[in-house]
C-alpha cells in the first residue's frame, strides 16, 4: 500500500484499556507529576464516594519505599459477584472497563466525585501492577492485573470479619517521566478532602522516610478550613460566616472570614474536586457578595463623602472563603475537572449569598461595619494605586517597557537560555558581575532590603524604587496571572536566581524577595522561574588542593578525611563579596558546578500561612515556628 493510500486498514481500534496507555494524557491530564499524582486522588475519590454515600468513615492511604501506592477503606467493598451482562466479576469489570461503575443511575451514589467511571480503570491502565483486595460479606477477595491485564481469575482468600476495599498499585515507568511522589502533594489533597467531608478521618504515612505521616479529621468541616487557612491572620470578626443548603439536587457550603491583610484567598470546590480554575459555583459567589456589600453600603450610606467606584476585588480583599457545592449532575471542563460547567448553579449560589448575607449583615451591625471600613480602604488604596502605576508608566516601568539603568544586561536574546541573579548590595554586585558569563547571565544589585509587602497596601508596593527595578528588568509587567498587566510570556529571563549572603540579613532578604514574588507576581513562581543559588559557606584548603563546601557535615567530613595532613586550613564565607569573582564564578554561578533550588508551589493554602506567619504582624506564631525548626535550619551564619 502506498503511503498516499487511506483504507479501512488504516483504521484501528484500541480496545480495553490500550487507549489509555496510548493517550494517558487525555485522562489524568498528563504524564509528569500532575498526572502521576493524580492516581492516587482517582482511588482515594471512590473512597470518599462511600464515605458521602454514608458506609465508610476511614481512608488510610501509605507511600511504600518503591513509590507504590495503597489506598485502603472500610466501606462497603467493590461488589466481587459475576455480572452476567459483561461475563466476568464486578471486580475485574470496574477495574478493566472504562465508563463502568455504580456513578451513573444517580442511585447507589448521588454525589460522586469520579462520576465519568474512568478513574480506578485508568489506574490500573497506568500501572505496572495492581492488586485489589475487597473485604466485603466476611470474606476476602483479591485479584492482580499488569498493565491492565488480569494476571488470573478473582480468587478467594479465607475470612474475614472487615470490610472495605485495598488497591495498592505501581505507576508504570513506561508511562511516566517521574514515578517519586511528594508526600505534601497527597497531603494537601487529603487534608482538603478532610476539611470538605466533615468527621472522615483519611491518614497519610510515608515508608521511604521514618515518622513522616498525618493524621486529618475536621468535625467543624469549612469552619475549620477557614481557621487553618487564616490561623496567623488578624481576623475582623472572631468566628467565620458559615452557610448552608440543601436541595433536591445540589447541595451547598460557604465558609468565609475577613482578615487585616491585603490577599484575597478563595478556593472553590465540586464534588470535592478543586476547581482550580474556579467555574459557576464561584462566579455565583462573586457576584451574591458583590451586589450585597454594595447594597448594603449604598442603604446605609456609608460611603459618605468618599467618591470612589466601589468594585469586586475591594470587596474581597482580606477576604478567605470556601465554596463547596456537591451535585448530582456535574459537568466538569475535562477528565481532570478544573472547572464547574453548570450553567443553573451559578444564579443559585448567587441567590443564596445575596439572601443570607445579607440577612447576616443586617442582624451583625458591628462585623458589617468592620467588614465595610476595609472594602472602603481598600477601593480608596486602588484608586492611589492607578495613580502609582500611572507614574511608574509614565516612567518606564512596571509593564515591561525599557530597562533599569543598574541592571548589568546579558547579550542572549532567546528568554529561554537566559538568566537574571538578584544580588544583594553593591559589594557582591561587583563580584557577580566580574564572575558572570556575558553572553547569557545578568546581574541586577538591589540596595538593601525591599518593601514587606505582607504589610503594606497595593500602592505602596508598586511605588517601591527596588520592587519597580525589577518588575522592569523581568518585562513582564505587574500582577497576577488573571491580570491584563502581567504577562509571563514576555518574561526577559526564565530563571530568575536569587543570590543573598548566607548570613541573617541574606536569609531575611531571601524571604523578603520570595514573598513579594509569591504575593505579587505568583506566575513566576507557578511556572517554575524562581531558583535559590546555593553559596558555598566554607572553603578547605591542603596545599594547592581545597574543596569549596556547603555544610557543616560536608565541612566536618572533609576535614576529618584529611586529619593526617599537615597545615589543612578552613575558610568561613560570611558574604558574597568576600569571594573573588573567580570563586564566587566556579562554585555558584556556572550552571556546570552551581547547586540552585527551584522554588515550587506544591500547597498554596501550606505557603499562604507561612509567609504571613514568617513575615505578618503576629509575632507568637513566628516564635514558635524558629523552635521547632531551629535545628532543620542550614547554611546561615549569625
């Protein structure tokens, strides 16, 4: 046949599970991390579907040593009887047939998070190997698979008197870029999953590393979500606003709090999902919580002498809210379930804030003041914040136009090969731009340490000289990824490399820097731009020969490998610029024989809480979090 030719034998058919190993992309999203941990939420969904469904009340999920998984319930079990239909046992039918499962008669489950029946099958699908173990009628039933492929017939293995369902499955290498699992991924999943499914206890434990595990159980469900999420945040009113409905078809959760900080922080979610792309649920939300502050503000002629144009986001800063809406028929934007597609839920929802809100307001005088004052300032701080932008335009900066005049340029113009060190001081300044590589390197010194932006309004921030500096440099303009004014597209370098001395003031810089970054332009840090150069803090010389190193224990080991020699001297580096520029070239520049940390997002509500206790007002948090990690701390000198 030649190749021009199209026939029916150009037409295949992948049968069973072939074309999710085919395509696995279009079912768990993709074959990197994302897609490998979720496995693990497509197995721990259907436990939580027994729980909702009111027969389990306990998920035990364990990382072993090989990055295997288990996932084990006691709910009712996967039914093991022969399914007459399909020829084989319930068992092997739901773990080898996509579009199967109890989720689609609105019956055995009216609330499913898996509802496409696609999610345990495509597991077994993506794994190496497979064994379900279902202890259900008092007895134990177990079956293996490989790639898939049952390895035999359901077998019966004694007595028993638990109940529930086993699934312990290895992610197939063939598949997958990485098969290693990050135990705060799962965790964040998980705790989430105990905050939305209020009394479920779910535990997580590690095998690769000794007692590393959590235990999650809310009986206070969203309440206690919005106390974790704001836990070193000033509230303005001591409890969150709780509200709840019940319909025939949807059921719906709202939890909120407003704090003293200047961050909005709404997480939405469907059928447990996190909607991380938000949908109708949320959309509902904003618009109910919009028209009734303006409302109330405009009855009780608050805004006095104030003329400013009172929008959303004025309305929701320092506000923290959870949205949990659990339907019967969702209609999700994708296998992975990003986003809410329901068209009726977003008037609903919307209805409801409107209603109950306001009725909260009305009855609560003192929080709806409180709650007023700061949407006020806050739209007040907007208006001088268009004012700061509109100058720092008018200047050059802050959307991407021009460069700043301190910034030591590389000649690389392919933003892909290109690097930008944010250097603390002159000094090291100097060094760095002596030991850089010309052609693909840039150093921009800052002077001194920049603006806490976890206490300071929005107009501050962008009239900050150092933080429009770089703003300028990256080209990307300021904001958040949803914003007109960012664009990480025009990023000029992608890796944005923060390079502080390895004493007090580095690591406070180091931080003041990373939260201006993940408080202010979060899509470098999303997409993976933001690194951590690693200084060396000793240098041990024998002779011509010396080892630069960067630890104590590397110190330590060194030394004592040449105890035997003669004249072995040790040199503390305290600062950048104590290096010569060669040195500071070999050991932490030369992407050949650097270290650099890649700064990742791996648990937003995690990072929220730990810049504002590191870098908020309350102090007690922040001491007791130097304590406890007192002892895990390296590479600083005091």
């Amino acid at each position: 046949m030649s190749p021009k030719e199209y026939s029916a034998d150009n037409i295949k058919t992948l049968k069973g599970l072939d074309a999710v190993r085919k395509r696995p992309a279009m079912y768990i999203g993709s074959t990197g991390s994302l897609g490998l941990h979720h496995l693990v939420y497509e197995v721990v969904d259907n436990s939580i579907d027994e729980a909702l469904a009111g027969f389990c009340d306990s998920i035990y999920v364990t990382i072993h040593e090989n990055d295997s998984i288990t996932v084990r319930d006691n709910g009712r079990g996967i039914p093991v009887d022969f399914h007459k239909d399909e020829g084989m046992s319930a068992l092997q039918l739901v773990l080898t047939t996509l579009h199967s499962g109890g989720k689609f008669d609105n019956a055995t489950y009216k609330v499913s998070g898996g509802l496409h029946g696609v999610g345990v099958s495509c597991v077994n699908a993506l794994s190496s190997y497979v064994k379900a173990e279902v202890f259900r009628d008092g007895k134990i039933h177990m079956m293996e698979f490989e790639r898939g492929v049952p390895k035999a017939d359901i077998s019966n293995l004694g007595e028993t008197d638990k109940r529930g369902t086993t699934i312990t499955f290895q992610p197939d290498p063939e598949i997958f870029e990485t098969t290693e699992y990050s135990f705060d991924i799962l965790s964040k999943r998980l705790r989430e999953l105990a905050f939305l499914n209020q009394g479920i206890k779910i535990s997580i434990e590690d095998l690769r590393e000794e007692d590393k595990s959590h235990e999650f159980c809310y009986p206070g469900g969203l309440v206690s979500f919005i106390s974790f999420i704001d836990e070193n945040k000033t509230p303005l009113h001591e409890d969150p606003v709780y509200f709840q409905y019940a319909g025939e078809k949807m059921t719906l959760e709202i939890a909120f709090q407003y704090n003293d900080s200047f961050q909005e922080n709404i997480f939405s979610f469907a059928n447990n999902i996190n909607t991380i792309d938000g949908g109708t649920h949320l959309s509902g939300f904003k618009k109910g919580l919009t028209r009734t502050i303006n409302s109330y503000i405009v009855n009780n002629n608050l805004l006095k002498n104030n003329k400013v144009e009172m929008k959303g986001d004025d309305l929701r800063e320092g506000l923290t809210a959870v949205i949990s809406v659990k339907l019967s028929d969702p209609q999700f934007e994708g296998q992975t379930k990003n986003k809410l597609g329901n068209s009726d839920v977003s008037g609903i929802v919307e209805s409801y804030v409107n209603e109950h809100l306001g009725n909260f307001l009305e009855e609560n005088p003192s929080v709806a003041k409180k709650i007023v004052d700061k949407c006020i300032n806050s739209a007040i701080a907007r208006e001088a914040a268009r004012k700061a932008r509109q100058l720092a335009r008018r200047k050059g900066v802050m959307d991407g136009g021009g460069l700043p005049g301190k910034l030591a340029d590389c000649s690389e113009r392919d933003p892909s090969r290109c690097e930008i060190f944010l250097v603390e001081g002159d000094s090291a300044g100097g060094s760095a731009k002596m030991g850089r590589d010309r052609t693909f390197q840039a150093i921009l010194p800052l002077k001194g340490k920049i603006l806490n932006v976890e206490k300071a309004r929005i107009d501050k921030v962008i009239s900050h000289d150092e933080i429009q500096t770089m703003v300028q440099a990256f080209g990307t303009g300021f904001g958040n990824v949803d914003e007109e004014s960012f664009n990480v597209d025009k990023l000029r370098y992608h890796k944005i490399i923060i390079m502080t001395d390895a004493d007090v003031d580095g690591s406070h810089i180091r931080t003041l820097l990373l939260t201006f970054l993940f408080r202010h332009m979060p899509g470098l840090v999303e997409t993976g731009h933001v690194y951590i150069a690693q200084p060396p803090l000793y240098k041990v010389k024998s002779g011509k020969e010396e080892q630069y190193l960067f630890s104590d224990k590397e110190k330590n080991e060194q030394v004592e490998e040449w105890k035997e020699r003669k004249n072995v001297t040790v040199q503390r580096f305290k600062g950048l610029g104590e290096m010569n520029p060669d040195q500071l070239a070999e050991t932490t520049m030369n992407p050949d024989t650097r270290r650099l940390l890649q700064v990742r997002l791996e648990d937003a509500v995690e990072s929220d809480r730990i810049f504002t206790m590191l870098m908020g007002e309350e102090v007690s948090p922040r001491r007791k979090f130097i304590e406890d990690n007192a002892e895990k701390v390296r590479n600083l000198d005091i």
